[in-house]
C-alpha cells in the first residue's frame, strides 16, 4: 500500500506536535485525557482520539493512521488509550 511506510515516521512527528501544543496551551496530560475522553468512560476510542488530534494540534490522520497511534500507546491492548498509556507515550517524547 502507497505510504504505508510513512505512519511510523509521521507518528514521531505526531507525538512531538502533540506535546508541543500540551505546552503552547498549558494543559497537564490529565487535562488532555479529560478533553479528548468525551464519553468519559475512562479510555479514548478512535474516533475520540481523531478529533482530539484534529481540535488541540491542528492534525487530521487517517484512520489506519488513528489505528498505528493506538497500538503503539495501548499496552493492555484493549483497543483504547487509558490516562497512564498516554502519559507514558508522551513521557516518552519529552
């Protein structure tokens, strides 16, 4: 498939925007987990975390691309970001 190559590159350059625009707008990771958890069932499905992405750091992606972001944080592979596997993923790029 053409740029399926990319998505691990443009997930580095994913974290690091996302922890730029944490800063920029002086949010805390919890602050962050609260906006992005919409439903507030305590873990961030795709589509929460696609308009996350898109609302706080300007990045629309893909879905196959919202899918690599949630592999690569989900570590009790529920298909879901909780709080702590966010906070280790940008614990991580600071």
């Amino acid at each position: 498939m053409a740029g399926s190559g990319d998505d691990n590159l443009n997930l580095k350059k994913l974290m690091k925007n996302l922890v730029s625009a944490l800063d920029e707008k002086n949010l805390s990771v919890k602050e962050l987990f609260s906006q992005m958890d919409t439903d507030m069932d305590g873990r961030i499905s795709g589509p929460e975390l696609h308009k996350g992405l898109d609302n706080l750091a300007g990045e629309y992606l893909s879905p196959g691309q919202i899918s690599k972001i949630i592999e690569s944080m989900d570590k009790d592979s529920d298909n879901r970001i909780d709080q702590s596997e966010l906070s280790a993923a940008i614990e991580k790029v600071r």
